[in-house]
C-alpha cells in the first residue's frame, strides 16, 4: 500500500519524505487555509519536495471552472493530480482529463455507487471518506471493502485511496480491505512506529549493552 501525507504543512512533508515512507500528498481547501499559505506557491514547493503524486483541489463548482482551475493547477509541475469533487459536473471534468492524460483524484466520496460513476469516467484515484462515515455512525472501512470489490469485479484500474483516515487502526484496516493508497495525517504516520514492547525492549538491549563495555565502532 502507498502512502501519501495528508496536510499541506512544508515541514511536515520534509520530515516524512526524509523517512523514505512516503509516496505522495494530498491536500484540500480546508488543510490548505490551515497552512496560511498561498495554494499555488504551496502546491509548487511541495511537488519540489515530493516527486510523487501531489494531489490539488480546484475551489470552482460547474464544469468550465473546474476544466480551467484544474489546467492552471496542472501547469504547476508535473507530478500534480488535479483533485475534483464527487458531482455531475466534476464527473465530467474528470472525463475530460482523463481524455488529456491528466491524472485525477476524486474526492469526497462517501458510497459504491458514487466510486463506480467516478471509475467509469477514468479517474486515477477515488478518495472514500472513511473517518466523517465513522463520524455520523456508520462503518466507513466497508466502503473500501465494498468499492475494492466492485473495482475487482470489473477490472477498474481506478486506485483506491482511503482518506479522512484518523487512527493508526484506520491504516491496518484500509491494507487489510484492499486500499491501493491511505492518505494520512503526519500525526497518525508518526503513530504506526510505535509500540511498547519496541520501546521496552529497545531499553534493555541499550542497558544490557552497556553493560558489556563494547564499542562496535
Ligand atoms: C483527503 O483527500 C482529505 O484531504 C482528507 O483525508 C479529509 O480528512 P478529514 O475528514 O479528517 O478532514
């Protein structure tokens, strides 16, 4: 399974590349107005750093918008994935760069039947939402079971990418339900290292080390 970082925070971004863990990023309007930065110089600093695919969203809402943010967004280098909404009119946007080779990310999907219509128009990446199902109650990790075996069923080549993930529990399940990609928090990738036993067991063998007075250099 990839792994893309969810945020648009620089720092963050260098941290987790430098760890060789990571794949790609996603941001979105919300995560982009949290950094305070401009999206375009932010989107561009991060395709420098990542060489991956970087996801960017366009703010417009009917299909001309979207076809002209997202050529504006596309321009910015060439690893970006233009991100587009789960509606009628960003179905047909992501029809339409598909036809152009641009790769695409539709977002805010919260069903099977919404990740089909975004399959059939040739999008590179679905994003299900799984935390904000969990959120209102409902199982968001059987979307990706679900989607992942309409996908196989029909031979898609749509790559599933579990979003709005919130726990390191969310990850395990995303890898055991068939996800291509999770995108996740800095804060939740930082949570999959540990482990009690990794630290307490690290603790003695640092202490029993010691105790032998060797040096390996
Ligand atoms: C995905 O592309 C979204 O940016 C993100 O995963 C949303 O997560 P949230 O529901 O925690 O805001």
């Amino acid at each position: 399974m990839q792994f893309f970082v969810d945020t648009a925070e620089i720092a963050d971004i260098k941290k987790l590349y430098e760890t060789g863990l990571l794949d790609g990023v996603t941001t979105n309007p919300s995560l982009v107005a949290k950094s305070g930065r401009n999206f375009k110089e932010v989107v561009k600093e991060i395709c420098g750093i990542v060489p991956g695919p970087v996801s960017a969203e366009v703010a417009a809402l009917d299909y001309d918008g979207m076809i002209a943010e997202g050529e504006v967004l596309a321009k910015l280098a060439d690893n970006v994935v233009v991100k587009l909404p789960l509606t009628f009119d960003g179905l047909r946007a992501t029809k339409t760069f598909a036809g152009r080779g641009v790769k695409t990310n539709v977002t805010l999907c919260f069903s099977p039947n919404q990740a089909l219509l975004a399959a059939k128009v040739g999008a590179t990446y679905i994003s299900p939402f799984i935390g904000r199902l969990d959120d209102i109650n409902l199982e968001g990790m059987e979307l990706i079971e679900q989607i992942r075996t309409i996908y196989d069923n029909y031979n898609f080549t749509t790559q599933i990418l579990a979003a709005s993930i919130r726990s390191a529990n969310h990850v395990t399940q995303a890898a055991l339900a068939g996800a291509d990609v999770a995108t996740i928090p800095p804060s939740v990738i930082y949570k999959l290292v540990d482990h009690p036993l990794t630290k307490n067991g690290l603790e003695q063998f640092v202490k029993d080390w010691k105790s032998t007075g060797q040096s390996i250099l």
